[in-house]
C-alpha cells in the first residue's frame, strides 16, 4: 500500500530522511520500501489496521523516532436524531453507523493540490465530494460514501441482502452483482444502495447534478466484508480497511472533518447534528502491566521511565507505581487485548536490537521436576533420556518396534473405549486432538491394530507423557503391546516375559504382580484389560511400577482388533530411578548350596508372594538366598485338590526350591532339616498350607 511521505512529515512533524524513515518502519513496525520521490509502499499485518492511514504511520514514525505525536484536529461532530433514519438489523454486522447531511454543494473538479496528494497514492481523482471522501480515508483510516441524498428513498437500513436482489456498483465497468444472504448491504425503501463496506451503487452516486449528500462513516465487522469481498470478487480500498478493522471512534471524526472539508470546497452547509446508530458503544481496555514481567519476557532491564515514555508516545493513558503500570488502551489500537501484547509494544519500540544477547542458563537439573511428579528432589533430565534409550535397545532386542503417537485422544476413541475424566483443551485442532491422554495405551492399540494389516504378530513400545486427570499433572510412561494368533494368555506372558527381562537389566529384584487396582487413579484404561488377567507390577518395597493385562475381549471387538493381545505402562521415570540407582555387589560363595524342595496345597486367596514372606520370617538363621516357585496347578472342570487323610479340599498347588547357603561354613543335613521344619511349620501357621 502506497503511502506519501511528505504527507506523513506534515501530520507528525519529523524531519527524519526518506530512507531512514523507510529503516526504522521496517526495523520495528511494518515492511517498507522507500520508492523515491518521498513515496513508501507499506506491508501492513491484518493485526495492526491503525497503520492502514497517513496519521497512524505519523503517529507510529512519531513514536519511534522519541517524539509526542501531534495529530490533525480529532474533535467528534455532535450527534442527534438527523434528518435521515437509520436502522441496523444485526449490531455484530454493523457496530457502527453514523451520517451526515450536507446541503447546497457544488458538485465539481478538485483544487491541484487535493487531486495531486490523491494521484501520488495511486488514488483517482473524481469529483471535489467524492476525493474529499477518499482523501479522509487516507488520511485518518476511515472509508466514508457520499449518497446523493434526493435519490435516497426514505431511511437507511443496514441489513443482509436478499436472495436475488441485484446492485450496478460503481466501478468502471458499472458491473452487475447478484446478492445472497451472505452479503451485508445498505439499503433504503427502493432496496440496496450500497454493499457495505465495498462498494457503492450506481443508482445513488453523486453526480453534477447533486446539491444535498448524505455523507456515510461506519464500522462494519472485518469477517463479513472480507468474506463478501471474497466472494463478489470485488476488492476496494475501503474493503482492505474494514477486512483489516477499522475503530469505532472515528466515524463522528471523519464526519466532522469532511463537514470542514465540503464547506471549504463544494460550498456546502452541514446540518448541526450527524444520525449516530452505535448498538454497543466502546468501553475503554484497561490493562496492568508488570514491570518485572516485562524485563523477564523481553530480557532486558528497561526503566520503568522508559516504559512510560514508550506507551505514552503511541498513544496509551499510563498511571506507573512502584512495581506495575495500569494503561489504558487507546480506541484505534484493537489489536491490544493483554499485558503480552503491552510488552510486545515496549519492546520493539525499544528496539530488540538493543537487547543485550545473554546465553541461555542450562540447569543440571530440571527445576520443573513437579511438572512430572509430586516428590521434591533433583532431576537428571540428561540421565533420563540416556536411559530411556537404553529401555529401548533392550526391549528392541526382545522384538518391540518403537513408535510415536500425539498425545491426545480423539472423541471417536473416547466414545468406543468409554474414557472419561479427562482434560478438555481449549481451542482443539480438530475432534481427533480434543482430549489430553492419561495413558499410552488406548492410542497403542490403534497403532496395533492398523499394523496387523502387515504383519500377523505385532509387538511395539512407545514412551511419551500422560496427563493425569485429576490434577492435570504430565508424568512419563512406557508402554507394551503384543497382539498376534494363539491366546490371550499366551501374549500376557509374553510381556511378563519382557517385563521380568527389563526388570532383570536395571537390577531390580523381587519384582511381584499383585491383584489389579486403579493405576494411577486410570480406572477406565485399566477396565481395558480383561478381568482375572490382569496385575499391578510392584518392587520388593510394594512400589508401584505399573500394570499388565490381556487386552478384554470388549475393547478389542470396539478397536476392530480379531487377535489375542496383552498391554503393559510402567512409570518410567521409576524405572530411570532403579536403573541410577547404587549397585551392591558380593563375592562369589566360597561353600557350596543345598536345595530342598517344598510342596504345598494352599486355598485360591493364598498368594505367592505371601509364601514367600512366610519362608522369609521364618529363616531366623539367615541361611535362605533365594527362593523359586516351580510350579502352580490349578484344578479346572471338576477336579479337586483333597489330600489324603484331609476332608478339606484346596484350591491350587504350589512347588517351590529353597537355596540354603552360609558364608562361613558348609552346611550339613541337619541343620538345613531344622530350617526346612521350622519353614513347614510357618507355612502351615501364617498360609494354612498343606505341606506333602
């Protein structure tokens, strides 16, 4: 867009060179090349429309060259009823409408230096009504239309057009254009006149002829011009305006202005009072800004002073105090909405380039370490990844393919899975990222799924965060799956298999499954899992790391998935720990061991690990290193576990191989027998076993 930088010298009062001009715009507000013979070609954002007329760039050159802006004369016409009637169907389409009556003009040519100042912007000149309009607009931002006024049948009312109504613009061509309800145009009695915000109509334009106008300065909202500039195939200098935003304080302005203006040139006589539709008037933005905030965003430590001065040159009301400053934001500015955007515009003023480059403070140690969890202690974020990789080559090696997912759920999941209690966000891409997960698994299994396409046994892995969904907080899992033909069963120990392989690596000992309970307060991706297959996973010091479980018959018919599977999520940042932490090592045993082997009938509530414990507590001489289950039978069908000489029945056998050993001595017979007793005798008391 073409702007005339004489022009802006004369409404901002600087004397700064063409080309250095053109710089300090291009360094810190828009792209500017410096075209010679004092004309800029500006690229405006859409988010700084205050720039889209020779006072705002006054204004903003003004600012950044230090110096208070002095504009053109910015009293406001006074308002009453008018002679013409305006209505507005829908307040969010027009939020403004203002006109104004001037009567007795002579309708003719331009004075030399009005038709120059508009041709040096690319601006045609037509008449002395019309480039008044135009001029205005370039000068103050505001697209203004002049009716005449004796063509006008009846009121004004700003409305959606009607299916079929036509209008003959007035460009060049004088085109023909077929309306829709989509486009807002201005109507009166006889129909549209105008379609708002574009473009005006041939049936109403000043002429030679003209001696009353009826002078039109609105605001009407950017979406619905742009989408019908679009859509007509009709682009103007006034619909570039309103796409971008145009504020509503300037109508009554740009009124008075060309009152002046019309007066001084046609002869004209304006009415005392413009018509002023406004449905919702403009409350003043009111903003605080931190003044330490603002230093730790920009990184630089600017004076409060300084901040001051800065807004206050572009225009802002600013009250300072001691640690904060109150602003409040000017009409013209839209798009100022939060402290982010105040600090935005402290800065660039600034100038980042004056921003000394510090290098970045790197931490040993994430300081976020509640982000992931509620314990309060260092975190090696460097040692995380360098384990995590090391999970991932060991569980490579056991055939698990790594994969990625986002870390959503989408509604389609949400609904086949029955998830719930999850975080909403807030502006979602799309119904397939609307959900924050709380599990790695349920995404898993739609990975799975689409790969049995390939292949007929799938294994993969994935580490990622999870969000839990009562406080929100991002925790790290690794997550297991294997779907492929055979049974449910099959698959669930082939990751207990891969599990116990891990566990064996980072030297973690005991490791034990207990019976299934909400992990990590998930009770509906655990619900995943089928009932009776499924375990918690804990450490020896009843630390939980995670669960495991055959994927429910229910979940894989919702998934589509036709093949047994099993699931695994551990809590990876347990694991990391037990990977980091202090080994103990011990000398190889200088005298042999001694196994013995124990069998029992126990009732189906009786858990190994429990007789683990028993067998434990009651080695009082510490001569017990290591005990091994070898095997379970459980009865199926009709069969039942009744010993002889006992009318109680059991519900399973359990098998298991005691390893005594001393590091003082080799054991005899004996005294190995006098433990094994003393065993039996704690098996029978603490797990109402049945020894054989």
């Amino acid at each position: 867009m073409k702007f005339d930088y004489q022009w802006i010298q004369e409404l901002s009062g600087i004397d700064t060179p063409a080309q250095e001009a053109a710089s300090l715009l291009n360094a810190k507000a828009c792209e500017t090349e410096d075209l010679g013979d004092g004309l800029f070609d500006c690229d405006i954002l859409p988010n700084r429309p205050d720039l889209l007329s020779h006072v705002g760039l006054a204004r903003e050159l003004a600012a950044l060259s230090g110096k208070q802006f002095n504009g053109p004369d910015s009293d406001a016409l006074a308002s009453g009823q008018g002679s013409v009637s305006v209505h507005i169907e829908d307040g969010s389409a027009c939020t403004r409408y203002s006109g104004l009556i001037v009567r007795g003009v002579r309708v003719g040519p331009s004075p030399e230096w009005l038709r120059n100042r508009l041709e040096r912007v690319g601006v045609g000149s037509v008449n002395n009504v019309v480039d008044v309009v135009n001029y205005l607009m370039l000068e103050i931002g505001q697209p203004m239309h002049a009716f005449d006024l004796a063509r006008l049948s009846g009121g004004i009312v700003v409305r959606r057009a009607k299916r079929g109504e036509r209008l003959v613009a007035l460009d060049d061509a004088r085109t023909e254009y077929e309306l829709d309800e989509d486009t807002l145009v201005i109507a009166d009695d006889s129909g549209p006149v105008a379609i708002a915000g574009i473009k005006g109509g041939v049936t109403t334009a000043v002429s030679e002829d003209t001696r009353d106008v009826f002078l039109e300065a609105a605001v009407f909202d950017s979406s619905i011009v742009r989408a019908g500039s679009t859509k007509l195939g009709l682009r103007t200098d006034a619909s570039v305006r309103f796409s971008y935003g145009v504020s509503t304080g300037l109508p009554l302005i740009a009124l008075m202005r060309a009152a002046a203006m019309l007066t001084e040139l046609a002869g004209g006589t304006a009415d005392a009072q413009a018509v002023d539709a406004y449905p919702k008037p403009w409350h003043p933005v009111k903003l605080t800004v931190s003044t330490a905030y603002t230093g730790s965003l920009l990184g630089a430590d600017i004076k409060v002073n300084d901040m001051v001065a800065i807004l206050s040159r572009l225009g802002f009301s600013v009250h300072a105090s001691d640690h904060t400053l109150e602003v409040s934001v000017p009409q013209w500015r839209l798009d100022i909405e939060r402290q982010e955007d105040l600090v935005e515009e402290i800065g660039r003023v600034h100038g980042y380039n004056e921003i000394e480059a510090v290098p970045p403070v790197v931490h040993a140690y994430d300081e976020r370490s509640w982000v992931r969890d509620d314990e309060d202690v260092p975190w090696d974020e460097y040692g995380h990844i360098r384990e995590r990789q090391n999970f991932m080559r060991l569980l490579a090696s056991d055939g698990f393919s790594e994969v990625y997912n986002y870390a959503f759920y989408s509604d389609e999941l949400v609904d086949k899975l029955g998830l719930d209690h999850l975080h909403e966000l807030a502006l979602p891409q799309s119904s397939h990222y609307r959900w924050l997960r709380t599990s790695l698994v349920p995404r898993l299994l739609l990975v799975v799924r689409d790969n049995l396409r390939f292949e007929k046994n799938v294994r993969l892995m994935e580490t990622g965060h999870v969000f839990d969904h009562l406080g929100g907080l991002e925790s790290t899992r690794l997550a297991l799956a294997t779907v492929g033909p055979g049974t449910g069963e099959d698959r669930f120990y082939e990751l207990k298999g891969a599990v116990d392989h891990l566990a064996a690596e980072l030297g973690i000992t005991d490791l034990w499954f207990d019976d299934a309970e909400p992990f990590f307060a998930d009770a509906a991706v655990l619900a995943l899992t089928a009932r009776g297959r499924c375990a918690n996973i804990k450490d020896k010091n009843g630390k939980m790391l995670g669960f495991i479980g055959q994927v429910a018959p229910n979940a894989a018919a919702s998934l589509r998935i036709k093949h047994a599977g099993a699931v695994v999520e551990l809590d990876l940042r347990a694991l990391v720990r037990h990977a980091q932490a202090e080994r103990e090592y011990e000398p190889l045993p200088k005298y042999p061991a001694v196994e013995r082997d124990i069998s029992m009938f126990v009732s189906d509530e009786v858990r190994v690990r429990q007789i683990l414990e028993a067998i434990h507590a009651a080695d009082e001489a510490g001569l017990v290193r290591d005990v091994d289950v070898m095997d379970i039978f459980v009865p199926t069908g009709d069969e039942k576990l009744a010993p002889e000489y006992s009318r109680h029945e059991y519900g399973k056998s359990i098998a298991v191989r005691i390893v005594f050993r001393s590091d003082e001595r080799t054991l005899t017979d004996e005294e190995v027998t006098v433990v094994e007793d003393t065993i039996k005798r704690a098996l029978q008391d603490r797990v109402d076993a049945r020894v054989r």
